[in-house]
C-alpha cells in the first residue's frame, strides 16, 4: 500500500489528485492522509471530492474517507474497463482540474473512455483554461501515443459554474518517452479568444487586439480565433488562450481569464505576456506544462526530458510523489537560462 503524507512538500490538492491517479494506474491501493495540509481550509473541498469520487468510479475503486473536510483517504483500486461516466462539480470548481485528476488513469483503460463534466469552470484561476488543455496540454500527449479530445458543451466561469464538458480517450498500449531537447525555429502562433453573452462589449474581439498588439511590438504575427459563445446563460465570462508551434514539434502556450474590474485589454495583455516571457527564453515546455508532463513521463517506459524556464512548486511536487509511488528517478540541471528535466530510463 501506498503511504503519502499530503503535508509534503506543496502541501495542495495537487497530491491528493495525483496520487490517486497513480494508485490507479499501478493498480496497488493508497492510503493518504494530512490532505491539503497547507492549505488555509484543509481537506476535502467539492472539487476535490468529485476529483476523488471520479477516479474511483473510472477504476471501480473502493474508498474510504471521501467525505467533505476529510484529511484522510483510502483508495483501493481495480480494473480500469472504460465506458461512460458523468462527474458534476456543482460550483465553479475547476473542470480541467479534474480532467488532470482522471486522465493518468484513463491511459490503462481496456475500452474507450468517455467522461462528462457538468456544473464546473471551464476557465477558473489557479487552473489552466479548457484551451490551454485542447490545444497544449493534449498535444504534447499525442506525441506520446496518448488520443484524447476535449468537446467544450459549455463555458464556465467563477462564481457559478455551470460549464460543461465531454473527454474522449482512446486505449493506449503503452505511453511513448517524449524527448524535446531542441526549441526549434517558431513557425506560428495561435490562440482562442472566449467571451460568453459579452458580443456586445466586443470582449473577445479587444481581448485578442490587445494580445496581438503586444506580440506584434515584440515582431510575432498572431493568428487568434474570436468566439463569441453562448452556451451558459448562467454565468458570463471570457478567456484566451495562445500558442506557439515551432518546427521541432514543440508548442509553448500560456492564458489568461477575464476578471471583475479587470479590462479584457489588460486580460489579452497578460496572456501575450506570459507567452513572450517563454519565447525569449526558447523553452520545448511552458512553465505550466512542466508540472503536468511529470506523471506521463514516469509512466513512460523509457528516457524523456524537456527543457523549461523555472523550477515551479508544482514541479516539485510531481516529480517528489512520482519517484515516490513509482520508484522511477528524475534529474535536473541547467542548460544554459534554461533547467533540462529528464528521465534517464
């Protein structure tokens, strides 16, 4: 069994997510206690709770301890078989969040997966955006072996939610090792521009004019979709998403979410910010992407590696909990501006 103190390092729900995915993925049981240890309100919160409930379903777990505010949790899993299943936030709690959660588990499925999450954020803070995820996150995967799409039925945003989305994986045999060692040379950069009932403000449209006029002062040209969405009537709100493709298969995004009192100027200007901060540096992997390659890379059999521009908590913490529960080992060095994250075997 398992045995992982939640206190450790980052001390977030990240290890809680994380080590019940793996649990599964090793099909050896878990038991985890001291969850979200260093977080003001400790435990179990909704999102983590249906993050938990989700993956025990997608593995016909049996657990212990999912209750609201519990520190402590059992996770005994079995067989992942595929199928069809339905997870359901009920606030604005992350929906990528918990595609993040169930996503390890779904590569050892037998059949397709397809899951659906009701009455969640789709672009929430502290989470990367529902595009980050269809359009990097999914991408460096598939350079894995790993088939997955994201169908966005509605737009969420924070304080009420009521997103909705659909995850398709196919069965995989086995992941593939990823090796991004070469930036390459830049050949596009893309985006998607989201506001939901703000047509009339013309969100989405400034949103991306404010992206593109900051990355076309820096000598990018932009290519940004405009989407003025209306699929949640319940909760209005906007997003962006960009990213950049270069020839050596590397693609470094970065977003940002519309906020109250904020312009969405200023939203599509910081999203153009975070990405030129990775493009001046040449990175294969954004500093968000970085964390989240981790688990993949462990399941891989095989060397992988990647080079990013900062040593992130959330890094940490995934590389700690995968050497931890799958006894494989990580190294990091710098190379240069840049820290070359690698798996030797």
């Amino acid at each position: 069994m398992f045995e992982i103190d939640g206190s450790q390092k980052s001390g977030s729900g990240t290890i809680l997510r994380l080590s019940a995915a793996l649990a599964a993925a090793s099909n050896e049981p878990l038991h985890i206690f001291n969850i979200r240890q260093n977080r003001p309100q400790r435990g179990l919160k909704p999102q983590h709770l249906e993050a938990v409930l989700t993956a025990a379903k997608l593995c016909n777990a049996e657990v212990k301890g999912a209750t609201l505010g519990s520190k402590e949790l059992w996770f005994k899993p079995r067989e992942v078989k595929g199928g069809n299943f339905e997870a359901q936030i009920g606030t604005a709690g992350s929906i990528p969040m918990l595609l993040m959660a169930v996503l390890p588990i779904c590569v050892f499925a037998k059949n397709t997966v397809r899951l659906r999450v009701t009455k969640g954020g789709t672009d929430v803070s502290h989470s990367p955006t529902i595009n980050y995820l269809r359009n990097v996150f999914l991408l460096a995967l598939k350079q894995m072996g790993l088939e997955a799409a994201i169908t966005v039925q509605k737009y969420g945003y924070y304080p009420k939610g009521m997103g909705e989305v659909t995850m398709t994986v196919n069965p995989s045999d086995a992941l593939q090792p990823i090796k991004l060692n070469n930036f390459g040379k830049l050949k596009r950069i893309k985006g998607v521009s989201v506001c939901t009932f703000l047509a009339d403000r013309k969100v989405a449209e400034r949103q991306t004019n404010a992206a593109h006029a900051y990355l076309h002062e820096k000598g990018y040209a932009t290519d940004i979709q405009v989407v003025n969405d209306q699929s949640n009537p319940f909760q209005k709100g906007s997003s962006i998403a960009l990213w950049a493709e270069t020839d050596t298969g590397v693609t470094v995004g970065a977003d940002a979410i519309g906020e109250l009192k904020k312009t969405s100027e200023a939203v599509g200007r910081k999203a153009a910010e975070k990405l030129d901060a990775e493009l001046s540096v040449k990175p294969t992997v954004d500093v968000h992407m970085s964390d989240m390659l981790i688990p993949y890379m462990a399941l891989a059999e095989g060397p992988s590696s990647f080079l990013t521009r900062t040593i992130s908590e959330h890094l940490e913490t995934n590389i700690w909990l995968s050497e931890e529960m799958l006894k494989v080992r990580f190294n990091i060095k710098k190379v240069n501006n840049l820290f070359k994250i690698e798996k030797p075997s």
